[in-house]
C-alpha cells in the first residue's frame, strides 16, 4: 500500500509554468495547423504560453461570455459585433481572413464546379438532393452556411434526408462527409490538412461571399476582474505585428497559401 | 484493415522512440486517473463497508440509488461540474475551470458510485461470516469497519481497478472540464478524439493502443505490488 501511495506521489509532483493565456479558437483555425506554427513563436518571443481551448466559436463565445477564457479567436463577424456591444469584450481586431470552399463527391454529381455563385451552387445540390452534411454547431461555418442557404431562399428546416445535420466540430463533420460521400462547407485550411479525404473534391470556391475573416477579441476585464487582461494586450500585439505577418501569409500546405494577414497595424 | 496495421505501427513507433508528447500526455493520463482513484477509493471503500454492516431506516434505497448512480452519464457530470466550476458558476472565483484538478474532480463523481457499488456487494457476504464473530469480541463500529476492509482486500482491489477502468477511459467529462489544452489537460482520451478529428486515423488508433497497454500494465502492476495471487496471502 506504501509502495503505491510512494508511486502517486511522484506522478502528482507538477512542474511550475511560464505566464499562461487561455485563447478559445475556432476548430477550423486549429485543424488548419497554423497554431502548432504560430503558439511556440509566441512563447519564443513574448515568453507566453498560449493554452488553446478548441471549440466552435458559439462555445468559443458563450466561453468568453462567463470568463472562462481570456480572450476569443473567431470567424463570426455578426455574432462578434454583438458580443462586444454587449460589453463581453472590449474590442474586435480583424487579424487575418481564409476562405470557405464547397466539397463534394470528385465526381461532381450536381455540377456544381460550374455554378455562378456559392448560393447558386447550393441550390443545385438542393434540387438534386445530393447528401450535404451540414456542421450544426453553431459554428462560424455553420452560421456562414445557413447565412448562404438563406441568400439561396431556401429553408434547411424543410430539407429532407439528404440534408444530416451532425452538430460537431469541421473534422469530425469532415470524417462523415467522407464516409457519406456528401457535400459540406469547409473552410479551405481545415480541407487542406484533412488525412482522409476518400472520394471526395474541392468543388467551388473563390465567391467573394465565401471569405472567413478572423478576429480577436480580448474579454472585458470590467466585468471578469481576473482576465489577465496584461497578457491579452500582450498576445495582441504579438498577433498584429510583422512576425506574425510573415508567419501567417508563409504558412502553405501544399504549395498553397492558406491564410490572409489583414490586421490593421493601429486600432 | 490497413488503418488498424497503420495505427499498430503507429503506437510501436510512438513508443520505441519515447516520443516527448506522448510521455506527458500518458503521464498526465496516470495522474488524473490515479489521483481520482485514490481519493474515489478513500470515500467509498469505507462508506461501502459502513453500509454493508450498518442498519438503518433508508438503506434499502440509498443502496438502490447508489446502484443507480453506477451508470451515471460522464458527458451529463461534466456539464455539471463544467457549470459548477466556470467563473460565472458557484465555485468560480476558485478558478479550476479546464485544469487537471476539474478532470480529477468529475472523475472522483463518476467512479465513486461504482466503487462504492461493488465494495458493498462485497462486504456484504464477508460481514454474514464475520457477523457473530466480530459482535461477540464486542468490537467498535471502527474495529469493525477496518477489519473488514483488511480481509476484504482482493475483492476492494477489484473495485478499485473497476473504478480506474472507467476514469483511464472516460473521455465525454473530463473534454468538457478540461478543454483538451495542449500541454496542460490533453490526456490520452482527448488526444484520440482530437486526431480522429483531423482524420489521422493511424496516430488515433496508435495512441489508443498505448492506452490499452497501459490500462493493462497498472492493473499488473497493481496486483504485483499488493502480491495477490501469492501464497500465504489470501
């Protein structure tokens, strides 16, 4: 009994830990891969530890909202303005945008690759009742979807089977649409660095209405005292400057560029 | 069935090389599990033997709850510590929220109840046995208790390596309380889900074996060191 009590003791020693930030991003962002590039660039140059929570940026917010998190990393420009109106968040910075693309059977069934929009390309896998696995998460992809249905004048509520609602994250949706051989909307990172693509293609992209724009917002320290609101200026000033420009535009995969720096060097 | 080779591989190579990552996430895995167990067997160990040996009004029930709350769901204990603990909940300002200590405390709530389950099952036929003889030495409820829990000691072992079966392999609670931070909470559950979601089926299935593996040498090592199995020490 000693013996095992003296074992647990040594796994229970922890070690101490440089300053810590806790960032909710997006699933999307981190599938991408660009965080294993950009987190042990930050600790290297700030000396911060940058602990992902990796969620959908609904959780991403609601986290924000109860000040579980210090500052939110997200791709959801409506649902962001709100919740710095309603002073959950001091301010939103716009860092740097990658696009959606439109996947589908390599085949192309609905001929889509063709289509004159993103919204056309909907219809028509509607008309065709092509399967189409829809993220249902409350995610920034999921809210750009149904954002495209509704330009589309059409009703997911009213789909029929074809249309599988699955409610998790762009990878696990990813691996369903794989194995249905459905369509999906994806944002371009997520698709690139996903292993088990099947049968399935990148179908439609380049509408200007498929841009993913991600922005960061540090969560108000006036209505959660213990935000480390030092370290959000901090990481915001790392996430703004050249470094993480030349990072952010060289990150391919591939041979492609993934992501877009944007962020403006004054607020 | 050239995925399952691939994952085989994959859990070999990670292993042979010692890689860095999966050290500490197998580590970390240990912790929370053990340290959830040791404190899950240090509520019910006693309170399954206290309830085997005691009579009182509502036994029958609490038993019968108590055998109930084995099949407690993990995901629902972790909304609801995940609720609990987040810094607009009762218990924020102690801001545990995605830490190892969170994990530790959902498993605690998940594998007492079993714990408690099988220890009182248990108890309950080594107390007929011992029943005349303990009562006729006019021991103390303590004695009693504490005897028992001594000569029990296999069949306490079995619930203790139940309960650590559930915590190694629980993944609904503790990606709820954790967060699956890299580095801070990513033990071996969270990391399998996370690389079936990048669709790295190989890395996903290689870490699950390791995480087979090593459920299987802390059972082994476990009877090893309390030396059951042996002669002389029933």
């Amino acid at each position: 009994m000693i013996r095992i009590l003296a074992i647990f003791c040594i796994l229970f020693s922890t070690s101490l830990r440089a300053e810590t930030i806790k960032l909710a991003v997006t699933t999307s962002f981190h599938n991408s891969g660009l965080s294993d590039i950009l987190l042990p660039e930050i600790l290297a140059d700030t000396g911060l530890e940058v602990q992902l929570l990796v969620v959908g940026t609904g959780q991403a917010l609601r986290l924000g909202e109860a000040g579980d998190v210090d500052a939110i990393l997200v791709h959801s420009k409506q649902a962001e303005v709100d919740f710095v109106a309603n002073g959950f968040g001091t301010h939103r910075r716009e860092i740097m945008y990658n696009d959606f693309v439109i996947i589908g059977p390599a085949s192309d069934p609905s001929n889509i690759q063709n289509a004159q929009s993103a919204d056309a390309a909907l219809s028509q896998i509607a008309s065709h009742k092509a399967a189409f696995v829809s993220r249902g998460d409350q995610s920034g992809t999921h809210k750009k979807e149904l954002g495209l249905w509704q330009t589309a004048n059409l009703d997911p509520e009213a789909f029929g089977g074809w249309y599988r609602s699955v409610g998790s994250g762009m990878g696990a949706s990813l691996n369903i649409a794989s194995s249905m051989n459905a369509h999906i909307l994806s944002d371009r990172a997520s698709w690139l660095n996903f292993g088990n693509k099947g049968a399935l293609g990148l179908l439609f992209s380049g509408d200007p209405q498929l841009a993913n724009q991600y922005a960061y917002i540090p969560v108000n320290p006036e209505r959660h005292r213990h935000v480390n609101s030092s370290a959000t200026i901090i990481l915001e000033k790392w996430l703004t400057s050249r470094a993480a420009e030349l990072l952010i535009n060289g990150y391919e995969i591939g041979g492609q560029p993934l992501f877009v720096f944007n962020a403006s060097p004054t607020r | 069935m050239n995925e399952i080779w691939a994952g085989l591989q994959a859990a070999l190579f990670l292993v042979f090389t010692l890689d860095k990552d999966l050290v500490e996430i197998t580590l970390r895995s240990l912790q929370v599990s053990l340290s959830a167990l040791v404190i899950a067997s240090a509520i019910a160990l006693p309170f399954g033997t206290w309830l085997a040996i005691r009579r009182f009004r509502y036994r029958r029930a609490t038993i019968a709850a108590l055998n109930a709350l084995m099949g407690l769901p993990p995901v629902v204990v972790g909304l609801i510590v995940y609720l609990l603990l987040s810094r607009s909940g009762p218990f924020g300002v102690l801001g545990l929220l995605f830490s190892p200590t969170a994990m530790i405390i959902a498993q605690v709530i998940i594998i007492a109840p079993l714990i408690a389950s099988i220890t009182h099952q248990a108890m309950r036929e080594l107390w007929a046995e011992y029943h005349d003889l303990l009562i006729s030495l006019n021991t103390t409820k303590r004695q009693r208790i504490f005897t028992l829990i001594r000569d029990g000691k296999r069949a306490l072992l079995t619930a203790a390596l139940a309960g650590f079966g559930r915590a190694i392999g629980e993944v609904g609670a503790i990606m709820i309380v954790g967060g699956n931070i890299d580095h801070a909470t990513r033990v071996l559950t969270t990391a399998i889900a996370l690389e079936t979601g990048k669709g790295d089926f190989a890395l996903a299935l290689g870490l699950g074996f390791v995480l087979i593996a090593l459920a299987m040498l802390v059972n082994f090592a476990i009877h090893a060191l309390s030396r059951t199995e042996r002669e002389g020490t029933w």
